[in-house]
C-alpha cells in the first residue's frame, strides 16, 4: 500500500536520524521515550496551534508546547493533569521533548487548565486526527469498518431534565387515542430525518448532554453509568477512523449515518461490520448508497419464529462445520472492541477528570490521537509472521 511505504520511510529515518541525534542531547531513550518521540513526530500537533508571536498585548504561553504535553499525557497513561506537571518538573527529557528547556518554563496548572479549554472549545484533537487519517489511509483500500459504541462514565451530575435535546422544536406528541375526525401523525423518527440531512445537522441534531445510559451486559444484565457514550469506526489493523460522543442514552442506530458519512469522507472501505444493535433497514440503504457492503448481525426484537428459524440455522451450519464467508467477515468486528479496550486501559480513557461535552471529548481525542500513533507505527515497524 502506499501509505504503508511512505510510513516505512518515515520510520527508518526516525530509526537512524531522530532516535540518535535526540540520545546525542538527551541521552539514553528508553522505550516509552522512544514510543512517545515517535508519536508526537507522527501526531505533529504543533502545525495546528496558533502562536502568539507578533501579537500585542500580553502573550500567553505557547500553546504548541501544552499541546504535546497533552500527547505525552495520554501516551504515559497519566491519571490528571497534576500527574503531569509533576512529572515535567522531575524528568528532564519528557521536559524538553514536549518543548520547554527550563524546569522554570513550564506553566502552571491553571494556564494549563485554559489552554485545554481552547483545545476543547476549537476541537482541535478532533482535527489533528482527522488530518492523520486523510494522509495515511486515503489512498488505500480499507478491507471492514467495524461500528460499535462504548459507555464513557464521567464524574458530572446529569441535570434534572434528563430528557436529551433533539436539535428541532417539534411539538410534543399528545398521548392517548386521537380524537374522533382527527388523523394520527406519526413523527418521523432521527434515523427517518437523518435520511435528508447533511452530515453538520445529523451532528447537530444528536444529543450531547450528560444523562444516564443503560445496556445488557455479557451476562444479559442492565447495567448504567452517567456520562456519555463515544461511538466510532475502526478499520482494520486497529485503526480509529471516524469518532462521536454524544449522551449516554442515545442509542447505538443513530450515529450509525453521521458515522458513516464522516468514514466516507476519510478512507474508501469496503465492508461495514455491525452487530444487531444497527440493524435497521435505513441503515443497510445508506452503507449500499455508499458503495460498501453492510455486514450487519440480525436482531429479531420480539419475532419469536424468527428468533427460533435463526438457532435452527446456525444448528445446521455447526453440524455441517459450515461456515459462511459472511460470518467470517462479521468476525472482524472484534477490531472495534480492542480499541475500545486499549484506549481505556493505556491511553487515559478510564480516568476522566474533567466536566463537559467538549472537555470529555477532547480528553478522549488525545488518547485516540496516540492510539493512532501508535497502531500505524506498528504496521511498519513489527516483521510480518
């Protein structure tokens, strides 16, 4: 593949250019070191922060330096931002590696706490990824998209009105039977309304608030956490393509065309793997109109024979040893949950500490921004079995 050539020639001359003029001034890198020089050499965040030199008035502090301690935050895996500046303040090379020379430079807490804010406010890992994603997977092929969402707990109360926006000012639905002579009017549902939309108002129109979801578990039992739910598109190779946070109760089929659309926009896919949380006939139309190939497991909702029909089938196959070149396909859904998996346990997705729809985001942001990093150096840099 293309991008694949031209990320082998980015890592050899990270491997023998940047690796030993960097030990030259620093020392001995150790393995995380490496890993995050690695990462912020691909992420190459400072392109997208504005500098304050040549402004009037006083100048805040530079911003492209915040910007990569946030990197190296997610890549260390660090619980807060404290976390953070204790360690900048004690480890000379993670110092200057982020930008700063002087212990004395670093900012404090608070101005460190504003800049996230802006970072939050102008999305800006949000673009950094997607600029990542157009120059390294847009002119290749992707084989399956793998679709799921996960639960994002957070420390923040849901407000009392937990009933999430829905972005129109639709009057409410009168309950009970209609009156005598009246017609019933049935509201277009969001997927229904999704279907004429562009991708800003399908964004637009998704509720964004912190309230209380609930899901089954492995085990078949509800389980709920308040906070959020981040949904996204990995493509193979554990690659995040496209991501959304939206409220904690806003169910999986919704994001489902905001998500593909933005997808489309990056990379050129094939196949998009679901489970049966999407499957809805709008769906399946909207993966067609786009070219790919929906993969999407069946959910009988309440269709007993069709429930009963689908046991009775896979029996069949299992006593054929049969297995479908669908079915094998759907296996690559796992992707999306490992990444799921590895951006909680290794790059901060556990220990969120701030409060907001854009603050949560952009915290989540950052460690999809070196999980990326990471995922497309190990293309590159692990021999092939």
């Amino acid at each position: 593949m293309a991008s694949e050539k031209t990320l082998s020639q980015y890592w050899l001359r990270i491997q023998r250019s940047l690796f030993p003029w960097l030990e030259e001034e620093l020392g001995e890198l150790t393995e995380k070191e490496q890993k995050l020089v690695t990462t912020l050499e691909l992420v190459r965040i400072e392109r997208f922060t504005a500098s304050s030199r040549g402004l009037r008035g006083r100048p805040p502090k530079e911003r492209a330096a915040v910007a990569r301690a946030f990197v190296a935050k997610a890549v260390y895996n660090m619980p807060t931002t404290r976390a953070l500046l204790d360690r900048l303040a004690c480890d000379k090379k993670l110092r200057r590696l982020c930008g700063w020379e002087q212990k004395v430079g670093i900012p404090s807490e608070s101005t460190f706490s504003r800049a996230f804010a802006e970072f939050a406010e102008s999305q800006l890992p949000m673009l950094v990824h997607q600029a990542m994603i157009s120059e390294n997977l847009s002119e290749d092929i992707v084989g399956h998209i793998s679709r799921d969402a996960t639960e994002i707990e957070v420390r923040e109360k849901p407000p009392k009105d937990t009933k999430a926006e829905t972005g129109s000012d639709e009057k409410k639905r009168k309950l009970g039977r209609p009156k005598k002579g009246e017609e019933a009017v049935k509201e277009p549902t969001r997927l229904e309304r999704q279907q004429t939309m562009t991708l800003e108002e399908m964004l637009a129109d998704l509720p964004h608030q912190c309230d209380v979801g609930t899901k089954k578990n492995s085990k078949g039992f509800k389980e709920s956490w308040t906070g959020f739910k981040f949904h996204l598109d990995a493509a193979d190779s554990q690659i995040p393509v496209s991501c959304i946070l939206t409220s904690a109760s806003t169910h999986d089929s919704q994001v489902a065309l905001p998500l593909a659309t933005m997808t489309s926009r990056l990379v050129t896919n094939l196949y998009d793997l679901m489970d049966s949380a999407y499957d809805a006939p709008i769906i399946r139309e909207h993966s067609r109109s786009l070219g790919h190939v929906p993969i999407i497991d069946i959910n009988p909702r309440r269709n007993t024979p069709l429930r009963e029909e689908l046991r009775a089938e896979a029996r069949r196959f299992d006593l054929l040893h049969f297995e479908r070149p669908e079915d094998r396909r759907y296996k690559e859904r796992t992707t999306v949950e490992r990444v799921y998996g590895r951006l909680k346990d290794e790059f901060g997705g556990r220990m969120i500490r701030v409060r907001g729809y854009a603050k949560v985001l952009a915290h989540l942001m950052f460690g999809i921004l070196a999980l990326t990093a990471d995922q497309l150096m190990r293309l590159v840099s692990q021999p092939v079995t």
